[in-house]
C-alpha cells in the first residue's frame, strides 16, 4: 500500500494541532554523561509527556483529523503500552471511544494507565504482533478506525515535532540517536533533520534480540525476525512499510544493541539524569556507548522516548547495575 510520505510542513501543522494539548518537553544537558562519551551530550525527555512517552505527539496529531464518521465508530489499535497509552489519552482529549489489544503480559504500569484513560482493553497473545493481527480482525468485524503504530502520515508528522523542537534549541546538533520498534520515532527524526540540517546524522537503535526493523533497514525490504527482548518498546518481529521507507532513503546509521548493554544503559541513565526510564528510552545511551569514538567531541540528542518501567523492572535494572 502507498501513503503520502510526511514533510516538514505535516510536521509543523501537526505541532499547531498539538500545542493547545502538548508543551514542548525538556532538552537537558548532563555533565556526566558528556564527560563518559567525551561530547556534548543532551537528552530529550519525552518522558515528561502526559502518558510518559513520546507517541502521544503522534495520538493527538491523527485523532484530532479523523472524520466524524470514524469518531462515531470509535478507534481501535495494537500496543505493547505506549501507543496504545497515546491513542486513549488522545481519544479521551476528543471524546472518541477506544479499543487497546495488548499482549497477555502487557507492562501493568502502561495497562493501568490505558484503564485510567477510559480505553477498553482486549487481552490476546504472547507479544504485540499477536495482538497487532487480532485487532486488525476486530477493526475490520466491528468497523472501527484502525491505527497502526507505524504506517500512519498523521502519527508521523506527530512525533516529528520532538526532533523539531531539538534543533530549535540546539541548532548545533550534529547527531540525533533515536530508538527503533517501529520505526515512527526514527521516521519523524529523519523528515525533519533533513529538511531542517541535511547535516544532522540521524542514528537508530535496535535490541539485538529483536532485529526486525534493523534487518528489513540493511536488506531494503520488509522481513520478520524474532523477538525475545525485555524492552517492550523495541519489541516488534515485523517491519512497517511506511517508516522503513523513509529510513531506507534518509536514515544514516542503524545499531544493534545487546539487551544487557541497554540494561546497564538503564541504570546509567536513571543514575544521571535523576528521571524514570524505560528500557528502549536508554537504548540510545546504550548506543552511543557502542559508537563512542565516532561521537567524540560532536553535539549529540539521545531520545529518552519514554519512562513507562514498573517497579519491578527497575529494581531489575538497578540490582544488576549494582552486581556489576
């Protein structure tokens, strides 16, 4: 299938429909995180968005467009959590009803916040593409709007308005680290670095154990691939057309990360930055880690796309960094 390809102008409308709902987030700079990858190093802190996590950009943006017809039908979408966290809030925002398919072990920090935002969640499967094609039967049984966590112009255009607001702030930013489930985030990234500062290098990053967008990014086709990573947000076996699209023409860079060099990124961000961070929001830590030579010296943005850890995966997470 062919969608309209998001620009720069997608990009900044989408942040006139947003702003009345959505303030501009955080780019903080941390000593010690520069001093460890010797650059100078700032953090976008998407987990001081409302749901804690960047998609919600993207909710608002596509909820607030869809037509009266759609809202009357409701809204349904697949989620590991922060997608589907995006969509209810955004639904709720525009009084349209919403349907959640999560995976049968969803994250209960990110299921009791769907709960909280008055979304209806449906159970089903071991991870989110098992859910992802069980809502896809609901949506086509029952005739609601549909929204995929990827292959959507309007969701997009959303979470482009992150990166917007990075070189906004900091012109000078030379590289941009952003992870990689679906793809939407790195997708945005790439529209607007390249309108913007064609100079700007645009990385993602990928769990090894999850390689799905990695893989279909180096072969230039959409394959599957298996999934055994811990970090939710990372955690697809398939490839999205339209944001691998845009990252085969734009991306400039694509890491693999191992889910104990995220793990232990974790840690080094929560212990830095004094905030809460989810495992694929300290990939791009992990990342950098692994590209510190070539990063030397540069003005570098690492996306902390979200916060959404329970209790017990920070404890995890902490305990581990301590072992080590």
């Amino acid at each position: 299938m062919e969608w309209p390809v998001p620009t720069l102008a997608d990009v900044l409308e989408a942040r006139r429909r947003n702003s009345p709902h959505l303030r501009p987030t955080p780019l903080y700079s941390y000593a010690s995180l520069s001093e460890l990858l010797g650059a100078d190093v700032f953090v976008k802190h998407e987990n001081h968005q409302p749901v804690g996590a960047f998609k919600v950009r993207g909710g608002v943006n596509l909820i607030s467009q869809i037509s009266a017809a759609q809202r009357e039908r409701g809204v349904i979408a697949a989620s590991t959590g922060n997608h589907g966290q995006s969509i209810a809030y955004a639904a709720r925002l525009f009084g349209v009803a919403a349907t959640i398919c999560v995976p049968e072990g969803a994250n209960p920090v990110k299921v009791a916040s769907m709960r909280g935002l008055g979304a209806e969640l449906v159970f089903h499967g071991r991870d989110y593409d098992d859910a992802r094609e069980h809502c896809e039967q609901l949506a086509s049984e029952h005739g609601y709007r549909y929204v995929h966590s990827g292959n959507e112009p309007l969701l997009i255009a959303g979470v482009g308005t992150e990166t917007l607001e990075i070189l906004e702030e900091q012109p000078a930013t030379d590289v941009i680290v952003v992870p990689v489930g679906g793809g939407s985030g790195a997708a945005g990234a790439c529209i607007v670095a390249r309108a913007v500062n064609p100079g700007v290098r645009v990385i993602g990053v990928q769990s090894d154990a999850a390689p799905a967008a990695f893989r279909s990014w180096q072969a230039r086709r959409l394959v599957e691939d298996r999934m055994e990573t811990f970090a939710e947000g990372l955690a697809t076996r398939t490839a999205f057309e339209l944001p691998q699209q845009i990252l085969w023409k734009h991306l400039n860079d694509f890491v693999l990360v191992s889910d104990d060099e995220i793990r232990a990124a974790q840690a080094l961000m929560i212990e830095a930055t004094r905030n809460l961070v989810e495992a694929a929001g300290a990939a791009p830590l992990a990342a950098a880690l692994r590209l510190r030579g070539q990063l030397a010296g540069k003005r570098l943005a690492l996306i902390l796309s979200g916060g959404n850890a329970t209790r017990e995966q920070l404890l995890e997470v902490l305990v581990a960094s301590n072992r080590g």
